[in-house]
C-alpha cells in the first residue's frame, strides 16, 4: 500500500505475493487484522540544519522526495518499519546472530535430504534478548527447502490450510513461529552445466519489537554417495 500526494488518491493499496497466495487457496486464510508503516523512501541524511531560510525549511528536501509506489515483492519493500518506542530509547532493536546465508543438500543419489540447517536468533537494543512474542520464520519459496520449529503444531511442516510443506512442490512461502527453527532441503533436479544451485530468501521478524533481517539459504545438489557436489 502507497499513501499518494495528490488530490484524486490518497491511498493506493495492492496485493502482496503472500495475500495473492492467502486468497487463492481460499478457506477463509485471507483475513487483513492488522497494518504496519514504513518509510523505506526516506533520506533523513537529507535533513538540513544549516538552510539559510531557517528551522522551517530544515526538511524541504525530504518532504519532496517521490513516494513509492505499492510493490508486492516483501523482499524489497517495508525493510523499516515505524514503531513506536519508549521516551529516552536511543537505538533501535535488531536482530542478531543470523548468518548471512545458509546452505543444505539434497543427495540425488540416494534421494535423502542432508542434515538440516538450525536458525537460532536473539533481539539487540532491546529490554530482553529474546523477543517477547518469539519471531516469525518465512521462507519465499518452499518448493526448494522446508521449515519445521518445535513450538509448531506438527513442528510446522503442514499448516490449517492442508498444506504439506514436506511434500508440496508448489512456489510458495512457509512461515513458521518461535525462537528457532530448522531449515531441510526437499527434492531438487540436478542444475545444468554452469548453472547455479537453487536460492530463496529466508525473512525472520522480532513479533514484539518489530527488528527484522533476512538471509539466502541455498539448496546444493549432491549426486553421489560420497557426499561430492
């Protein structure tokens, strides 16, 4: 959604890759129970204290700057949120001990998934180093790896909609909650010749204070028993 500066639109809402998938499947999952703000498009390196027209123009540039318009790619945009913080707060939580990328193997050969990858995370700048309300785990694309995370009703491997996110070859997000979780990979064909391994983006979001972080997990195709790419 896009909040526009002109007399015909104020508000320019449009789906995202999860609410399309949420109202496909239907069932009733696609019900909207809250919104956040953000303000990806702002400089405030921009805010000029020393403008020769006084205190009232400090932030003239910035009140200028061209808006975003609504993009439904949630790996690009809402990156900063706005929350609000207690008076005296100097720095704002983030999120620590995520790598920056993770990696799994699929073993053609013996058609067996390797060890999974474990996500442990804590919350930095922040009245406690876990998050109240623990994290939310999301993967942008399922038909490659899978998430389970032990406080999960059947460690989140299928959800209320039926879906079998062991099984299920479809390009879809899996979201999974708590303080951890574990990444597997699922069955992959073998890359061709020169062409790289399959990616997707792992997006990890404090419930309480908002912190957020991401990171590539790669899935690496095996196909011998020796375990040799």
């Amino acid at each position: 959604m896009g909040y526009l500066n002109n007399a015909t639109t104020v508000l320019d809402a449009i789906l995202t890759k999860k609410g399309r998938e949420l109202l496909a499947r239907g069932k009733n999952e696609f019900q909207i129970t809250k919104f956040a703000l953000a303000d990806d498009e702002v400089d405030y390196s921009l805010w000029d204290v020393s403008h020769p027209l006084g205190t009232d123009y400090y932030g003239t540039v910035i009140e200028n700057l061209p808006l975003l318009e609504p993009v439904p790619d949630p790996n690009t945009v809402m990156r900063y949120k706005l929350v609000t913080r207690d008076v005296g707060t100097n720095q704002m939580a983030i999120i620590t001990g995520l790598q920056g990328g993770y990696q799994v193997t699929w073993n053609g050969t013996t058609q067996s998934a390797g060890n999974g990858q474990v996500v442990t995370v804590e919350t930095q700048f922040a009245p406690d180093s876990l998050d109240p309300d623990g994290y939310s785990f999301t993967i942008l694309n399922s038909s490659v790896c899978y998430l389970t995370a032990a406080s999960n009703p059947d460690g989140g491997a299928s959800d209320n909609s039926g879906i079998n996110y062991v099984q299920s070859t479809q390009n879809i997000s899996q979201t999974v909650f708590g303080n951890s979780c574990q990444i597997f990979a699922k069955a992959i064909e073998k890359p061709a010749t020169g062409q790289p391994n399959p990616t997707t983006t792992l997006l990890v979001t404090g419930l309480t204070y908002g912190a957020t972080a991401s990171a590539t997990i790669t899935v690496q195709y095996i196909d011998n028993t020796s375990g040799t790419s």
